[in-house]
C-alpha cells in the first residue's frame, strides 16, 4: 500500500531524507525522532508525535487502540471504513486527522520498539543497525497480529561494497542473527539471501560447535608474527607477543570482526613522544573490495608527525611508545571527532608525504634546484639484496618499482592513534 516507514540510526540522517524527499515533491511525509519531529505540511518542530502516528496509522493508532461508542457487524477493514462515517458526523477533531493522512514515516530507533503500525505494509531499513535485535524490532512495528496487510515487505539498504570491506558489517549482523536463531530466537530468515542460505543450512547448530572448538585450542602458532613481513629484522619481540596473545585470547572474535580504520588518541609524556602526530599501522597491499581472506604481505608501524617525517625510527622503539602510554586516558581532538575536513586532510597529507619519502627523498642543491634521490625503501631494498634476502630478489624479478608500491590507495589503514604531547 501506500504507507511506508523508513528507519534510521541518525537524526541527521532522518532530516536530511524528509528535507530531500520534500523538496522531490512527496507530501503526506514526516520525520520523527527522540529530541523532535517534522511534517511536510507544518514549518513547527513539535515533541509530540502521537498525533502524527495517528495520522500515519489512523486504522491501528485511532480505530483499533482507542474506545469508541460506536458498534458493527462488520470486521476488519470493512468496520474501519464505517468507523470512518461515523467519526465524521461524531467526532470531527479526528474526521480532521483523517483528512490529513501521513503515507511516508521516517524515524529514529525511538519507534523501533513500543509503537503498533500496521497500517504500513513496508519498512525501509535506510541504514542498519549493529545491533540485530534492533532491525528484528523495527520489523516488529508492522509485522503484528491484527495487520489489515496479507504481506508485509523490508528493504535493506547496504554499504558499498569498498565500504562493507571496512566494515564487514552484513557478515557480523547474519552472525549475531544466526547465533541468536541457534538460541531460539526468532529471526527474519529473508532477512537476506546469504543468512537465508546460512539459517536453513542443517548443519549450522554443529558448526557453531566447531567453530567455539577451535576457539578453544588457540595456541601461539596463531598469532605468530613474521618478523620479516613486520619489518622487524633481528629485534627481539617475545613481549610483545606474549603480551598480545593473552590480550588476544580474551576475545578473539571481537578482535578478527573489528573494521578497519579504528581510532584512538593519548596525550602523551613528550620525553617518549616529543611531536604531535600520529601512530599507525598500515597494510599492503589493500585488500581489494569483495575478498574476504585477504593476507598482507607486510605491516608497516610508523609515529610520523605532521609534515610526514618519522619521529622514531623503528617499529620496535614505536611498540615501546604504545606500552608506556597504554593505560594513558584515551584523547582524540575535537576537530578529529567531528570530523572536520581541513583536520582530516591534514593527516592524509601527513601519511602521503611520509610514503613519498619511502619511494624517494630530496636534496636541495648549492644552485637551489632540487634533486632526488633513492628513498628509504630502495636503500634498505639494497642493503637485503647484499644480504641474500628472499624477498628483495623476489621484488627485483617482479621489477616494481617503490614508487609504484608507495601510493596512499595501496595500502589499508589499519588502526591509528592521535599523538598530542602533553
């Protein structure tokens, strides 16, 4: 039918979709939230959305929820429409509400749960929830006993697929889903067509049991780190992995879901970390857009500050840094949170200059020109060739260059920290 309720996680997201769809000539259209909520025939924010829902659902809000001195043989939607007749000869406050239908809903999670309405027969998830209890409960408002509806009908609207990558947000969800099924939980199998295929595979109960199996037999092989790919050469990192591996085992899940491009911030002790900057750790080469068991060949972990040049100058000094501060309060710039796009581009700039420096430096000479030379990577590209490294003469063969490999869209960020010396 002509009633549909669109949900979003954001406000912003909701206002912006009722002043977008507004401006595209719908009307019958509002925007509800917690802190307020929007009609295309009203310029007034009101706090009060019963009366809109009302609007929306007048069969469901008005008819059914509330008394009425009125009486019919007729059920369903047939005594609906003589409760019509009668309302506008008796009450012609409501006679008004009817004349003034809502038709498209967009809301917040404030009406994901609590609020009955089934007078629509779709529900639009314009963005998805993490939480699989929320999307099941946004379902929930229209899929109910009493529906006048024979079907009902959901829309998911998905990242991009070089978003989804980041975030593997579909794969995470259909997990959450399963293991709440395998509970007794009921769920939306046409939730999608790939958890659709996951919940109606009989085989799902026993390998979730496998799966908490191997979790159980974790040993350090797991998560061993090969020095050559982190760079790390000779250094001794014994801590360092015992260390993560216990930090690892508490939930080792949580930390193979986490997407990437994960951000935090310290202020940090200026006798360990003496410029303002960031840490990060980046991978090559990016992984490409739906491939889910992508592999780095190498890990670089870098401090750089805010013109691109390395304030300490091996990984294992960086590692030492993080220690020292780990249990330092977490601190991220405001300009950071919020996303402010000088800021942002700032560190990208940050990032690019310092990959610039691995594919080649630059000499300013007596006469003021300016000449460039071998970069960080091709110098220690030779210094392994003189040592028989495997990997160097492997890179010779293949003939790539570093300034072919040292572009900012080759490698992944993977996590990153905001340094602000205190």
């Amino acid at each position: 039918n002509q009633k549909v309720i669109i949900f979003t996680v954001y406000r912003d997201t909701a206002e912006y979709l009722f002043k977008q769809l507004k401006s595209r000539g719908f009307d019958k259209l509002a925007m509800v939230s917690g802190s307020g909520s929007l009609t295309s025939d009203s310029n007034e924010e009101t706090n009060k959305f019963e009366p809109i829902l009302e609007r929306f659902a007048p069969y469901t809000k008005l008819y059914m929820e509330k008394e009425w001195e009125f009486h019919t043989k007729q059920k369903g939607m047939n005594a609906f429409y003589e409760w019509q007749e009668w309302i506008k000869e008796n009450q012609p406050r409501t006679y008004k509400k009817l004349q003034q239908p809502i038709d498209i809903l967009i809301a917040t999670d404030a009406l994901s749960e609590g609020q009955n309405l089934q007078d629509s027969d779709m529900v639009i998830n314009y963005d998805i929830h993490w939480n699989p209890v929320r999307i099941i409960q946004r379902m929930g408002r229209i899929d109910r006993l009493g529906s006048p509806n024979k079907k009902v009908h959901s829309i998911n609207f998905w990242p991009s697929d070089n978003i989804n990558t980041y975030l593997n947000l579909q794969g995470r969800i259909e997990q959450r889903m399963a293991a709440m099924k395998l509970a007794g939980s009921e769920v939306d199998l046409q939730f999608s067509d790939s958890f659709k295929e996951m919940a109606q595979d009989e085989s799902l109960e026993q390998k979730m049991t496998n799966r908490m199996l191997e979790q159980m037999q974790i040993t350090l092989d797991d998560i061993e780190v090969n020095e050559q790919s982190l760079g790390f050469n000779d250094l001794s990192l014994e801590q360092y992995r015992q260390d993560l591996l216990a930090e690892f085992l508490k939930d080792k899940d949580r930390y193979k879901s986490m997407p990437r491009g994960l951000y935090t911030g310290f202020k940090a002790d200026k006798t360990i970390c003496p410029q303002p900057g960031l840490i990060a750790l980046l991978g090559y080469p990016a992984k490409p857009s739906k491939i889910k068991d992508h592999v780095y060949r190498t890990f670089n972990l870098i401090y750089i500050n805010n013109q691109g040049e390395e304030v300490l100058l091996n990984q294992k000094e960086v590692l030492e840094a993080l220690t020292y501060h780990k249990d330092n309060e977490r601190f991220v710039p405001r300009q950071v949170d919020c996303g402010e796009e000088g800021t942002i581009n700032g560190l990208a700039q940050s990032l690019k200059h310092w990959l610039d420096r691995q594919a080649y430096s630059e000499e300013k000479q007596e006469d003021g020109t300016v000449k460039k030379k071998m970069g960080k990577e091709s110098l220690n590209m030779l210094s392994n060739l003189r040592k028989g490294d495997r990997d160097a003469i492997d890179r010779v063969k293949q003939n790539k260059k570093a300034s072919d490999k040292f572009q900012l869209d080759n490698f992944d960020l993977i996590t990153w920290f905001l340094i602000t010396p205190n």
